[in-house]
C-alpha cells in the first residue's frame, strides 16, 4: 500500500488504478491459492511459497502475482525442475542446491546488528541448515555456519565456543538422537532453535526421535520447531535478531 500510495503522488498511477489495487487488500485469490499481501505488513516478510505438492504452472503463478507487488520472494522444497521453470519467466531467481530454496531479491532490507550461528551434528544434515541459512540472510541476517560437530566427537564443539558465545541466537540442527541441542543450551545464555532432521537409521523414526529428545531437552533456552523446518528456525531466528 505504502507504493501505490508514493507512485500516486508520482504520478505513475491514477486513483482509478489505486482503487483496482485496493481491491487485492488483503488477499488476492488465484482460484488455487489467495496470496497475503498483507504477510509483510504484519509480519516483517512477504508470504514464503512451499512447493511441496503445488504444480510447476501454480508456483509460477504465485511467483508472477508475488512479482507484481515487488517482494523479495522465497519458495522453499523446490527441486531443480521447478527452478528451471521459474528462471525461464524471472532470469533474477537465484537456486540454492542443497536447500532447494529459490529466491528472487528485488529490495534491500537493512542488515541486522547480532549474529546467527547455525550448526549442524552431521554432513548429512546440511540441507536443513541450508534453508535456515537462505531464510535468515534473505531477512537481512548476518549467519556464520558450522557443520559437522556432533556428539560423536564432542570436543569439536570446544573449538567453536567463542562462536556460540558470539551469537546472538543459534539454531542446531540434528538428526539420530538429537542430543547436541541438550549440549549447546547448556553452554550458552543465548536462544537457541532446535531442528530435528529425519536424518537416521529404522529407530531414528523419520525424525521423531531427535523430536522427543529436542523437546525433553533440561537445557534451559532451547526451543523446537518441527522436523526438517529449517524455514521455520531460520524465520524464528530472524524474530529474535531484529
């Protein structure tokens, strides 16, 4: 609403046009899909698209409505064929392969003073920490990541504690049993997200198992979000750093 209302004093829209877009507040229905437009008003960022069960024709959809307004876009669980879909109509969309996050940046947001430090228990449970990464920096967030330093072999993480003490929030992503969220709470006085991955063998169940422990966890400060959200933690982090 704030640019319709300066490209009004303008002279680039005519009252006429501003009342067609008013008509869109604050939800414009596709049919398939009723886009918020009013997400970044209340929330801070426009509404993410998750591409998980949407064809390639909605997503582009979405994308093409989201476009118009002249949000930074974010859509989450995309795979390559999506993205190649998307980059035909919008040759500014960035891919990210490990996430399979893309974006498309059409504003500056003001950067952030505090730190997101984002870890990982495994190699395997990069792709996680990779939405989380693309979320936060695409909010404006200073992330500095460190991968691979589970409780296997706990005495890596004593080579990190400066950085967890740096932070201003961390997000821990594990999979297994979960347990290093337990061990990082119990370091540090910042926030910390816990994401549970579905990263494990047959006991592991998919990821309700870190999910428990996460949730169980005795360490105060710690929080959990749902299996594989490494949106929702990177989303949340970005709520505590601003």
């Amino acid at each position: 609403m704030k640019k319709i209302l300066q490209d009004y004093k303008k002279g680039k829209i005519s009252l006429k046009e501003i009342l067609e877009e008013i008509k869109k507040l604050p939800y414009e229905d596709l049919g398939f899909a009723k886009i918020d437009n009013h997400r970044e008003i209340r929330k801070g960022f426009p509404e993410t698209i998750f591409c998980q069960g949407k064809t390639t024709l909605q997503i582009l959809a979405i994308i093409e409505n989201m476009n118009k307004n002249n949000h930074n876009i974010l859509a989450t669980k995309a795979n390559e064929k999506i993205f190649e879909a998307v980059k035909k109509k919008f040759s500014q969309a960035e891919y990210n392969n490990e996430a399979k996050t893309i974006i498309i940046k059409k504003e500056k947001i003001k950067p952030k003073k505090g730190k997101i430090l984002i870890i990982t228990a495994g190699t395997s449970d990069i792709p996680v920490a990779e939405e989380a990464v693309v979320t936060a920096e695409l909010m404006g967030n200073k992330v500095e990541k460190v991968y691979d330093i589970g409780v296997a072999g706990i005495h890596r993480i004593f080579d990190i504690k400066e950085k967890i003490f740096d932070a201003n929030v961390i997000i821990v992503i594990a999979g297994m049993e979960g347990a290093l969220a337990s061990i990082v709470g119990g370091l540090t006085s910042k926030p910390v997200i816990a994401v549970p991955t579905s990263v494990g063998y047959g006991a592991s169940f998919k990821g309700i198992a870190p999910l428990l422990t996460m949730m169980n966890c005795c360490a105060e400060g710690v929080v959990v979000v749902n299996i594989d959200n490494g949106f929702g933690a990177g989303y949340f982090a970005n709520l505590i750093n601003r």
